[in-house]
C-alpha cells in the first residue's frame, strides 16, 4: 500500500513542482528591454548587443491549476500529502479541478545578440528549450482518497508530454514606412528528448464479488539510448512496462519553427502589435512505444467486498489490498521502435496595444492578450500594465493579469547603462511558498538576465 502511495503522489507532485522558462510577457511594452524581440520579432532595438553567456535571459516559471498546495498539506506543523487521513476527502476534492492541468515551457538563452544592419535590425540566439504538460482527472484523486466511495471510476484523458530541444534562431525586422514595422525569425531546431504519454480510456467498475478495469493507454518516448524496463505481473502473468532504463546517446530530431510579427503605429499616441511565435514542427527519430494495444478490459474476483465493516473482507481491508494492484490500469507492453514522429510546436499569439500619455512622454499603458495553442494545455490571458521610463538608464513596468489560471501581479525593472543591461521581473509574483522554496501556487515566474549593450 505505501508503494503505491509513494507512487501515486510522487508522480503528481513532479508534474506540480516542474518549472519552466519563456520571454518574460511583463517586458512587452518596458523601454530598454532587451528581448522584446522575442514574443514579437517586429520589435528591434535601438542598441547593438551582446548576452552574457547563459545568464542573458533566464526566466523561471510555473502554470497551471493544480497547485503544491492542493497536494501536500500541513498538520500540526508537520509537511504531509493529500492522503494522509487526517485529511478530510470533502476537503482535497473541494480544491480540485474537474481537470487538473499543468504547462510548462523553458527557453534558457545560451548565446545572443543583436545589430543593426542591412536595412533593419538583426538578432542571432542560440537557446535551450523544453515543453512539459500533465494533465491529471479529478476521478485519479477520488479513486486513491475516498476509496470505495463509487461503483464506477473513470480516469480517462490522463496526459502527460514533454520534449526538450536546442533552437537556433535568426531574426530580422524594419520599418517599412512611419506606420508599419514587420519582422520575421527562423528557427532551426534539433531535438535532445520528447515524450508523450496518454491514458485515452481507464474506467474501474466494483462489484460485490468481482472487478472490471478497462483502459487503452500508449507512450512514445524520443531519448536515444533509452529502453523500457519491464517486468511480470504476479496476478496476470503478464509483462509490462514498469519504468524507464534511463540513457542519453546523443542528438534524436529536427525542426523548423518561424516567428512572425508586425506593429503598426496610428499616431504620437497609440501603437498596435500582433505576433505569432513557433509555427512550425519537430520530427522526433527512434521512438519507442508502450502500449496496450487498444482497450484491454481485465476481470477478477479476488477481491469481494462486504458492507459489514466487521469482516475480514470489509471495503476497508479489500480496498488496502485493492489498492496495491491498481497498476493494472497503466500496464502496457513493449513494442520496442516504432520510427519517427512528427510534433507541432506550441503555438503562441501576442496581440497588444499601447498608449503613451500625451502630457508625459514617458509613461505609458498597455493593454497584451497572450495565448498558447497547446492542445489540451492551451490558455490565454490579459495583462494591463503601466510602463514608466523616467530617464534613459531605468524603466519600469508593473501590470495586473487574468486569464486561464486566475489573476495575479506582474511586474519588471531594467538598468541599462552605457555599455551594462541587467532586469529583473515577475510575469506572476511569488506568493507563500513551502519550507523547501518551491511555491505553493503553480502561477509563478522570474526572470532575470545581464547583457552588453553598445
């Protein structure tokens, strides 16, 4: 039983404490930011520059709606998870989503800069990035807390992708009349890791005498060296994927990704942008697949529950041992490489506008809806911001955000200096936290980089 407690609560609190990295959405509109290029490559800069290596843009963050603090809780001052007993049901289910999600996406730059040139304004980067989703059915919780508390469960639609690639990308903007300023980059990508794993169907019928799973369950994973491991079922007899033989032996796709922007000034006053960012593909190369080869349905009468809680096969004691053999909702087989796949990247659209104020040229407000198409991790929001920049060495933005995954408080500060760029912000500010720093919501992101400008 405490395995697959173990089990269980670890696997969802990686998936509630994975992080991730992007171009800060707090930047759009701050004078001086070095990478508004990024969520628009319409915008140029009036500096050449140079990054520090791996430190010219970092940015930390977290999303979703399933939160550390829907999972680990705390009694009488001690750190616990959500199946501790102590801990009532109503209260775990009353936090929960119907669907509980989390995305993430990293971007770390290793190598950057930007120059003026041929006409517009040129950036070359060089950057780290990973994709994570997890996406986890109320029913999964209800089934391990309340136990024996419905006939039937349904854990379908279970999800969980990630994939982590090197991009290099070429970026070129101009102005094509005092308007309208276009701009476009190319990105060549080469992939290091993917995977994607899905529960389509898992549906958990009890009886008075018997039990039904049925599940249709399939995992792809693109890390070259990489092996499942396996092993017998005792009750079945039958082998499954019970885990990962971890290895990394080099390089295993390729891609093609293209930014696309445009802003168009009305007047003094008012500025509109749009953006769409990572149209494009990666083909993942030596996939290997685990599944179950469509629906299995699986029947057994070892376990027989009886209503009087007296008996020694009382819910209570059938479900302690129930419990230990709820892996047969995920055993798959392995079919060892299956070739390649093709993945789209996740799309993100930027559309903002800004008006400076008139009686004092440097302040300004912004109004930015940000959305990522990503399937079942798409989401979107609004950020209202006022930007200031009262002297050529500092700007400042603050900005206030609702969307998908609530509301929150945003906020950005740049020293740029002859020759010295350093920022620092938060698209969502940090909240409570637990002991080990990890925050207790999953809405939550830093960001920081030093540049060279000249």
């Amino acid at each position: 039983m405490k395995k697959t407690y173990t089990a269980i609560a670890g696997a969802l609190l990686a998936g509630v404490c994975a992080v991730s990295a992007q171009s800060t959405q707090s930047g759009y509109f701050v004078d001086g930011y070095t990478y508004g290029y990024q969520f628009n490559p319409a915008k140029g800069n009036d500096f050449n520059f140079v990054a520090m290596p791996g430190l010219g843009n970092i940015n930390v963050a977290m999303r979703g709606n399933l939160h550390v603090s829907d999972v680990l809780y705390n009694i009488n001052g001690k750190t616990t998870t959500f199946l501790n007993p102590g801990i009532s049901a109503a209260e775990v289910m009353g936090n929960l989503s119907d669907h509980n999600k989390i995305g993430s996406d990293i971007r770390i730059n290793l190598l950057s800069g930007g120059f003026k040139a041929w006409g517009g304004y040129n950036t070359v980067s060089i950057s780290a990035r990973a994709n994570m989703g997890v996406s986890i059915p109320k029913s999964l919780f209800s089934l391990v807390k309340e136990g024996i508390s419905n006939q039937t469960y349904d854990i379908s639609d279970m999800q969980v992708n990630a994939s982590a690639y090197a991009e290099l990308a070429l970026g070129h903007s101009r102005q094509i009349n005092e308007q309208w300023r276009v701009g476009a980059a190319m990105k060549f990508l080469i992939g290091g890791a993917g995977m994607d794993a899905r529960l389509n169907n898992a549906t958990l019928t009890l009886g008075t005498d018997s039990w039904t799973v049925t599940s249709d369950a399939e995992m792809r994973t693109n890390i070259k060296g990489t092996a499942y491991k396996t092993k017998i079922n005792d009750n079945t007899g039958r082998r499954y994927v019970s885990g990962l033989d971890f290895a990394f032996d080099g390089l295993n796709g390729f891609g093609l990704g293209l930014d696309l922007g445009a802003e168009f000034r009305l007047n003094d006053d008012w500025k509109f942008s749009a953006a769409l960012l990572d149209l494009g593909f990666i083909s993942w190369s030596d996939t290997q697949l685990a599944t179950t080869d469509g629906p299995q349905t699986f029947t057994t009468d070892r376990y027989t529950f009886n209503p009087d809680d007296d008996a020694d096969n009382s819910f209570k004691n059938e479900w302690e041992k129930f419990r230990d053999d709820l892996s047969v909702l995920y055993q798959m087989d392995d079919k060892g490489s299956c070739g390649s796949r093709t993945q789209a990247l996740s799309t993100t659209m930027n559309i903002g506008a800004e008006y400076t104020l008139p009686v004092y040229r440097g302040l300004k407000f912004g109004l930015l809806n940000t959305t990522r198409f990503a399937g079942k991790f798409t989401w979107t929001d609004f950020r209202l911001s006022a930007n200031v920049a009262p002297c050529k060495a500092f700007s400042a933005g603050i900005n206030a955000v609702a969307g998908t995954y609530g509301i929150g408080f945003g906020w950005l500060l740049s020293v740029h200096t002859t020759g010295f760029n350093m920022f620092l912000g938060m698209d969502r500010t940090l909240g409570h936290t637990a002991k080990q720093g990890v925050p207790l919501n999953s809405n939550a992101a830093v960001n920081f980089g030093i540049n060279f400008p000249f």
